[in-house]
C-alpha cells in the first residue's frame, strides 16, 4: 500500500477535550501526526483544525470516518492534493558572522523573507509559502547556519 | 424553588425512564446518594464497581433499555473502566455516572482525583465534564440520546462535587449548545439495495452471517422473515445468536475460531455473503485474507467505521438494519435452492457425526440438560473461556435476548454481575450464569450483594481446576508445555457459595440430574458447581494466525 501525505481539514465544536478525541483516532492506528494546525473561526462555538498525516489512503479514509463520528466534530474533509489554498508559515533564527553576512542578505532578498529582529550576531526571519517552498528555503539557509526553527503548520481553505 | 444539581440529576435520569441504578458511594457522590433515599429510583448497593458497570450492561442487553451505573471520583472510576470497555466493545448502551472533586481542584492532583474522561476517552462514545449546574439536565438528555442513537455505547458523565451540591435556580438552567453536524451523502440507498436484492437473488450458494446489530436495532423479525422468505442459510457470530430462533431450519451456528465446522465450511463455500450488523471481527473471520474466498461480499451497518472496516465489501450499504431489511424483503425472490441447501444437509450429517454435543463434550450435554429444565423463556449469561463456548454453542436462545456474553472484549468476570443486572431488568426471567472457576473468582464478592438482595439468579461454576481455555491453547499450540494455568482445587466453592447465604450443591458433570432438579426447584439463588475433567476441551478450534478452514479436531491433528 502506497503511503501519502494526506491533509483532513475539520470543523469541531469548541470544546476542551475534543483535540485530545481528535488524537486518540489518529493514535489508536499507529499514526503520527506530522503537523496540526487550529484556529477559531468567524463562529467563536466553532474551531477550524488541519492536520497532516502520512498513511495509506484506504487507512486514512477509515481515519476520516472515525472523526466524523465524533460527537464534537461536525465535518470531516480530506484536501486534495492541490495546493493553492495551503500555506505554511516559518520562523527561523539564523546565525550572522562575518563571512555569511553577505549570503545570508542575499539569501533574504532573493527568497522574500521578512526580518523581524536583527541582532549583530543573528536574525529572526519570517515567510510563507507552500510546504515545497518552504522547504527549499529551510535547505538554503541551514547550509548558512540556522539555530532554530518553528514552522506553524499547514493552513488551508 | 432550587434544586441541587444531584437533585436535577436524579429527575432528569427519571425522567429519560431510569428505574435502577447500579453504584458504589463515595465522598464526591454522596449529594446523589442522599437524593436516592427518596426518589423513585432503585440504587443497588454491589461490592465492587466494576460490577456495577457490567450489572448496568447486563441490565441494558437484558431489557434494550440504558444500564445507569455510578462510582465516586479517583479509584470508584477507575474500577469502572473494564466494564466500560465491555460496553462499548459490544455497543451496549451505558451511562456511567462518576463523582468528581470540586470544579476549582481539578486538575490539582486533588485526593482521589483521577482524569477518567481522559481515561475512558478510547472506550466511550462521548463523555461530559458537568462544570455548570445549569448545564446538568441538558447534559443527561444529551447522555441519553447519544448512547442509544446510531450505534449505541457507553456515555460517561463526570460530576464535580460542588456541581451537585449546588442549586439552580428554576427557570435557569441552560439548554444544550451544540452545532449541527454536516452531514455527507453516502450515496444512492435505494439502487445500492436493489443490487443487493439482485445479488442475493442471483446467488447460487447466499449466505447471511448475523451480527449483534440486528438485535441492538430490533430487526430479528425481519431477519426471520428474509431468511425464509428467500430460503437462505444463515450463520451467526457471536454477538449475533439469538437473533433468530435457534432451532430454525436455516440455522447453521455461530462461525469464527470457536465457530462450528459446519457454519465455517459453509461460508467458505458460499458464492455471495451478506454480513447484516457485523464488523468482520477477527474472531468471526480468523484469518482475513482466506475468509469466504469464493464470496461477494454485501454489509448493511447503521455504523460507517463498520462497513469495510476489516474486510473489503463489494456491496455496503449504510442505514438502519430494521428499515433496510424492511425494504429489502420485498425484492427477494423465493426459489427452491435445492442444491445448495441439500449440498449444506450433507455436509450437516458428516460434520454432526464428528462433533458430538457440539464439539463440547459432556458440558455440551449439560447445558442442554439445564435448559430442559428451566422455563422456555429463561436467560442464560455466560463468562468467558471453554464454558463461554460451551454455552455459546449449546444454549439454544429463542428469544433474541436471552443468551447474553462478552464477545468483543472478553472479559471474564462478566457472568455472576451481568446476570444481576439481566435479572433485575426482567425480574420475570429465570436467569442462568455459566462460568469457569476462574472467572467465578474474578467477581466472587458479588455472591454478597445476591444474598443482600435475595436476587434469585442460578450460577453454574464448571470447575475444571483451570483456566481451561488457556490450557487447551497451551496443550495444542505450545507442545502441552503448561504454564500459569492451573488453579487447583483448594477453596471449597460450595462451601463459600453458603457462606454467603447462597444455597449451594456440587455434582459430577456426568452426572448431574440431581442438582439440575433442585437448581431449578429452588425459588431463591443457587449456585452449582460442576466438576469437569480439564481436558474436556472444545473443538474444532482454529490456531491462532489460520483461516477458519484450518480447524483442528483433537490433540493428534
Ligand atoms: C479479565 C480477563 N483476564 C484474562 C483473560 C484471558 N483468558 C481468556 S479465557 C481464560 C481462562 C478462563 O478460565 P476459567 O474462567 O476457569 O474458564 P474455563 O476456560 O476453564 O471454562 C483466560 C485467563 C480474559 N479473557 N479476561
């Protein structure tokens, strides 16, 4: 069985416990959660969840069918594999000397980040994009000296 | 006029038709248990929680109704858990009620604080945390319909302290807020009933394997109808007997690992199965990969999770077991299957004639002897091990709810309370338990709360001084290298029976006559114990890991 990344966007009450629900389906099977993103909605009763698993489609429908029967959960979908609607923001600390200062401006200026803070001897760098994009942006800064990360997730519509 | 939150409680489980409750106090319960002194409902004292949630399960799979259990906070919960588990993996309808510290504790490590929503989060259908005592009728409603709507199970409703000591006052409490769920289409109901109308009706060699769902939607008259309107031979898994009359002519028995030979060669053979109310458990189906190779495969289930949950269906179709057999019945054609179901009396004659008492040996005999000598309508529970197959196999069930066991869990144990609860249901009933002696001692303290209330159920103790099931997989599947197995026979199970005021009597299994004579005779509880060799094991049984093709028929095999 051929094994994807699969991203399910649910709509669920807003509720204390209903994340840990949401988790216990995904573990019971095994499966990792590779990101997980929430936020209200314009409904404060209501919360928008992504979440992005590895797993073979057959399991991860069965996945999908679970949550729909939780009771807090009102709507279960899967994101097809287009990828207008999904983007993903990063936070990264990269480490500025002497001999990277220029490749690192460059690097900014090229790939369009924005820089929240710059201290002489590192910067915090902000972007979005695609997961793919942002990939390629982690690659070229880490051979730059990265000293930490933090990436928030997929969003999607 | 304010009420306290135990107060609105106990009117709410009144008023959604709670006649009984099942429990244990403790602190944080104590403002229930001083509503129960003089309320309309019955609270029965047990010696143990976990036997309060299966009496509550007994209770429910006896009369169809909500089985209402209750434990304090900490340790009165967690004992709960196993009998939870029970439920829910049978989708019995429970409410467990559980006391709770107060509202600003949790979360403190408070004494006896335990997070057993958290805990019982994998084994439950939905569990509420009552913060607000304006919440409390709603939430019990809530509780109610959920555990019996759709698929049933077990609701858990956690009740801080301070919630149930404090008041309401009328006219304040809150309704339920909930967002409607979406609902997805599933597709066209009626063309996919038609194809398997036309499917069954094609069929050369249609089988219909029964599960405990058509029972939980109340279809077993409807099952009857299909099943002679279209002359098809049915087998049942565990969950499912009863469903239908056992002694219909149709009958093939229950399949799986501890099936019969004959309902697992005939689902083998078949060409089209249609699974009604059945998950395809891996009990049911042993081996997956080489289950009713030659079939195409149809599944009606209210529960989406339970269509192609274990096995690949061709033909699913999700939707209420009652009103999809209601329709379907009028598409089904009656031929004479002749062939087919001549082919299956054969192979009944060959495999009857291997298979005395069923596979059971002399408990087999037995238990058909109790049966002649209870009432028709008596119910029988079992526990779990050789005597749940015994039982399962040799119990004739005519009415659907009259053979109760722990099939998805297993859980031994389940016998003396759940027949408590059965018999409190349908106090009408005669209500039999079969256990092994392990399983006796697993929930022995119960013996006390049947004299307490003078509840006239039988118990049956086969006593074969191990945990035989365990033993017959050792003695075939381990070189009879035995280990861990033997319990011995060094307490007096009569004698402890009396001491807890109990009327009592041992017998040979080979010669049993005189105790079923005075069991049945007897008007108050009674508990039989009968001797069994511990080599008298069932058979077929199927290794574990092989298809239910691969059965084995003794030692030499
Ligand atoms: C609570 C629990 N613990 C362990 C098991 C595993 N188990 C299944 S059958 C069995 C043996 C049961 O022995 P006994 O109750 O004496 O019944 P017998 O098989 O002899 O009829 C055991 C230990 C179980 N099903 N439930």
């Amino acid at each position: 069985m051929e094994v994807k990344r699969h991203t399910i966007k649910l709509v669920v009450n807003n509720k204390p416990d209903v994340l840990a629900r949401i988790a216990g389906v995904f573990s019971a099977r095994g499966f990792n959660i590779e990101s997980i993103s929430a936020n209200v909605t314009m409904d404060p009763n209501v919360t928008k969840i992504r979440i992005v698993t590895m797993g073979d489609t057959s399991t991860v429908t069965k996945i999908q069918n679970q949550l729909k029967k939780l009771v807090d959960v009102l709507s279960v979908s899967h994101v097809r594999e287009s990828k207008q609607g999904q983007r993903e923001m990063i936070l990264m600390q990269v480490k500025l000397t002497d001999k990277n200062r220029n490749d690192v401006m460059k690097a900014i200026d090229e790939l369009q980040c924005k820089i929240v803070t710059r201290k002489s001897d590192y910067c915090i760098l902000e972007a979005t994009g695609s997961e793919e994009e942002l990939e390629i942006l982690v690659q070229r800064f880490d051979s730059l000296g990265i000293e930490d990360l933090s990436r928030s997730g997929v969003v999607a519509l | 006029m304010k009420k306290s939150g135990a107060e609105i409680l106990l009117e709410a489980l009144s008023d959604s038709g709670v006649d009984t409750i099942f429990g244990y106090p403790g602190a944080n319960t104590l403002p229930i248990h001083d509503g129960l002194r003089s309320g309309p409902i019955r609270h029965y004292l047990m010696r143990h929680e976990q036997a309060a949630a299966h009496a509550a399960d007994g209770y429910a799979r006896a009369t169809g109704k909500v089985g209402v259990c209750l434990a304090t906070s900490g340790p009165g919960a967690t004992n709960l858990v196993t009998g939870i588990a029970t439920a829910y993996m049978d989708s019995s309808p429970i409410i467990a009620l559980t006391g709770q510290v107060t509202t600003t504790l949790l979360g403190s490590d408070a004494f006896q604080e335990t997070d057993i929503i958290g805990i019982t989060l994998p084994i439950t259908k939905h569990s509420f945390l009552v913060r607000d005592v304006r919440d409390m009728k709603s939430t019990i409603q809530e509780a109610f319909k959920l555990t019996t709507c759709s698929r049933p199970g077990p609701v858990l409703v956690d009740l801080p302290r301070n919630v149930l000591a404090s008041s309401c006052p009328a006219g304040e409490e809150r309704t339920y807020q909930s967002t409607p769920k979406v609902s997805n289409g599933i597709g066209d109901k009626d063309d996919q009933l038609h194809k398997i109308a036309r499917a069954l009706n094609q069929a050369e060699r249609p089988v219909i394997i029964i599960g405990g769902g058509v029972k939980l939607s109340n279809a077993c008259r409807e099952i009857t109808d299909l099943i002679e309107k279209g002359r098809i031979p049915f087998v049942n898994t565990m969950m499912g007997v009863g469903s239908v009359h056992a002694a219909n002519g149709y009958n093939l028995g229950f399949i799986g690992t501890h099936g019969f030979e004959l309902s697992n060669r005939v689902v083998h053979q078949a060409d089209f199965i249609l699974a009604i109310g059945t998950r395809f458990s891996d009990r049911s189906t042993s081996n997956v990969d080489a289950f009713a190779p030659l079939a195409t495969i149809a599944q009606i289930d209210i529960d989406p999770t339970s269509v192609g949950k274990n096995i690949k269906t061709d033909l699913p179709l999700i939707g209420d077991i009652r009103k999809t057999l209601k329709k379907l019945i009028p598409l089904v054609e009656t031929p004479d299957r002749i062939e087919w179901l001549s082919r299956i009396k054969k192979e009944q004659e060959t495999t009857e004639k291997r298979n005395c008492y069923k596979g059971c040996g002399e408990p087999g005999r037995f238990i058909g002897m109790v049966q002649e000598a209870m009432p028709e309508e008596t119910t029988a529970v079992t526990d779990v091990g050789l005597n749940q197959i015994w039982a399962v196999r040799s119990w004739l069930p005519k009415t659907p709810r009259s053979l109760l066991t722990s099939g998805g869990m297993g859980t031994m144990g389940f016998s003396v309370p759940a027949a408590i609860g059965a018999k409190i249901g349908v106090p009408e009933r005669e209500v039999v338990a079969f256990s092994g002696d392990g399983g006796f001692f697993m929930n022995i303290q119960e013996l006390a709360t049947i004299s307490y209330y003078n509840i006239p159920v039988k118990i049956i103790v086969f006593n074969n001084s191990h945990l035989g099931m365990i033993r017959q997989i050792q003695d075939l599947f381990y070189d009879s290298r035995l280990s861990s197995c033997e319990l011995g026979n060094h307490a007096d199970i009569v004698a402890i029976a009396k001491g807890f005021g109990l009327q009592a009597e041992r017998v040979a299994v080979e010669k049993p006559e005189e105790g079923i004579d005075k069991m049945a005779a007897s008007k108050g509880p009674f508990l039989l114990e009968v001797m069994v060799d511990p080599e008298n094991y069932v058979y077929p049984i199927i290794p574990p890991g092989r298809s239910n093709m691969e059965m084995i028929f003794g030692r030499s095999d």
